[in-house]
C-alpha cells in the first residue's frame, strides 16, 4: 500500500507495518541522519513503525529530542515531531532498570479513516492518540508515572488492537499483566486477566491482535 508518498509493508488485520527482519534480532534496526537538535552520541532506534511513518525512539533516559522521527522507505527523514517530546521527558520508570524510555510502540486503527497514530509509552504508563499529521493530540489514555487497575489508570501497556465500531483493547502487560477494553471516546470499560502461569492469567501479555470474529489474541511473553 502507499500514501503520502511513503512504502508500506502493512498487516491486512491491523494496519501495522512492520520493520525490515535481519538475521541479529538484537540489533534490528535503522540509522539515518535526525534532525537537529540532536543529543550527542545519542543513536536512534526504530522499535516500532505506524502506518505513515517510521518512529524512532531514543536510547537515552531523558528523549529530550527527536522521540519521533518521521522518513519514507529509504530512510531519509521528512518531518520530526519534535513538539511532543516534552511528553516523554522523564518517562522512564524508576524501578525498571535496564528498561528503554519513550515511546514502545506506534500503531494505526486499520478501521480509522483518519489514520490516527496511536503511541504507548509503557515506562511513563500512557497511550497518546495523535491527529496523522502530528499536529494535535486527540487523546490521553493513564496518568504519567502513575501505574493502576482503576478506570483511569493503566500498568505497563504494550500494544492496542481495535474493533471496527473504534472500541480497542490493549495489553496490559508490564505492571498490570491484563487486557483492559475501552470505547472509542477512551471511556474504560472492563479488563479480565491476572499475574499467573494457569489459565486466564498472564506473564507480561506484550501484544494483542483481533481477528475477523472478533476474537482476541494475545501473545504471553513470559509465559511463553
């Protein structure tokens, strides 16, 4: 598929495009010249790429600059977002040494015509709804730093998944180790799941799909 002039290699169920495979998993990866201003020795990382755009996400503690990078299929760069790395200043957690900081992931509704760009950032415990051009932010899901079960809070979160009406779910699998369902306004709904090894409990659920029938799948990392 393509549009606004850049490559996609999309997901047909969920509209994700996904980063190129190499043989070193660990250091899966894309290094291209970011805009100024720049962190220096900081590297940029694409974890995660959404439907219009490739997101780099800095290695560094504090993603002062340049959390997201927009390029096209070459890997040149085309537009930095630069306004919104204020959100993500400070959002490492504390107590997860070793983790990365920033954004974890970025993910487009394949039903949403709008093509909003959906960014978790699991360490700060908050989901941002952004317009496709980066030029609003639509929606706040969670509290920064603030991890909890409660309809305003979220634990970890990793990914998202929708249903055609807007209602989407997300995994929420570092802190929380549940799925937590929410309308298209953000309205929270219900959550099932729990820590565990038995059935209906998780281990860190680190991504969620939804298929044609409306069932869930979720991918249980620690539990293998």
């Amino acid at each position: 598929h393509r549009a606004d002039g850049l490559a996609r290699a999309v997901d047909a169920d969920r509209g994700r495009v996904h980063a190129p495979r190499v043989a070193d998993r660990s250091r899966q990866g894309l290094e291209a010249p970011l805009p100024h201003p720049r962190q220096s020795a900081q590297f940029a990382r694409l974890h995660r790429i959404g439907m219009r755009a490739g997101f780099f996400f800095s290695s560094e503690p504090d993603p002062k600059h340049n959390a997201m990078v927009i390029v096209d299929s070459t890997g040149k760069v085309l537009e930095a977002w630069n306004q919104w790395d204020s959100l993500f200043v400070g959002s490492g957690h504390p107590e997860r040494s070793g983790r990365q900081f920033g954004p974890h992931s970025a993910v487009i509704s394949p039903y949403d015509p709008e093509r909003a760009v959906w960014v978790v950032d699991d360490a700060a415990q908050q989901i941002f709804k952004f317009s496709n051009d980066g030029k609003k932010l639509l929606m706040t899901i969670g509290v920064k730093q603030e991890a909890g079960t409660d309809p305003f809070h979220i634990g970890g979160a990793t990914d998202i998944a929708w249903l055609p009406d807007g209602t989407f779910l997300i995994s929420d699998g570092y802190d929380n180790s549940r799925v937590a369902k929410f309308d298209k306004n953000g309205k929270f709904l219900m959550s099932w799941g729990k820590a565990g090894r038995a059935a209906g409990e998780f281990n860190l659920p680190h991504s969620i799909a939804i298929d044609k029938n409306r069932r869930v799948y979720i991918a249980d990392r620690g539990n293998n």
